[in-house]
C-alpha cells in the first residue's frame, strides 16, 4: 500500500524503541524506505535499552535509517 502510494519516507514512534519500534525501522529499511525514529516519541521499559537501540540505529552512519528529536523534526520542516 505505501509503495502504490508512492511512499518513501516513514517518520517512527511508539513503544518499545528496542523491540517493536526497532524491528519495524529495520523491516521498513529493508525494504527500501528511509526512516527517520523521533527519540523522545518512544520510550522502552529500561532507558539503557532505549538508549542502545538508539545507538545501534545511529552505527556505521545509520545503516538502518536516522534519529532525531521531535523539535528537531519541527525545526528542519518549519
């Protein structure tokens, strides 16, 4: 549906960062969409698992896709 829609770019939220919302970014990585996790959009039931499935978005020049906030977001489409 997203691809007869011409969608390329998928905006992620929600919870857990380091199960569902991380799983998902990759599923949508790997086919082909550019995705971008809001980190302060999700939450995890430990921080230090929110925090390393941030950074293991963020290695090797974000192979699965990119992190920001959700000002930041604001910020560069305002």
């Amino acid at each position: 549906m997203l691809q007869r829609a011409g969608i390329r770019n998928i905006l992620l939220a929600g919870i857990t960062t380091d199960v569902c919302v991380h799983t998902t970014m990759r599923e949508a990585n790997d086919r082909g969409y550019e995705c971008l996790l809001l980190s302060d959009c999700c939450a995890a039931t430990d921080r230090g698992n929110h925090d390393a499935a941030l950074k293991m978005i963020k290695m090797q020049g974000g192979v699965f896709g990119a992190v920001a906030t959700s000002d930041q977001l604001i910020e560069a489409v305002s």
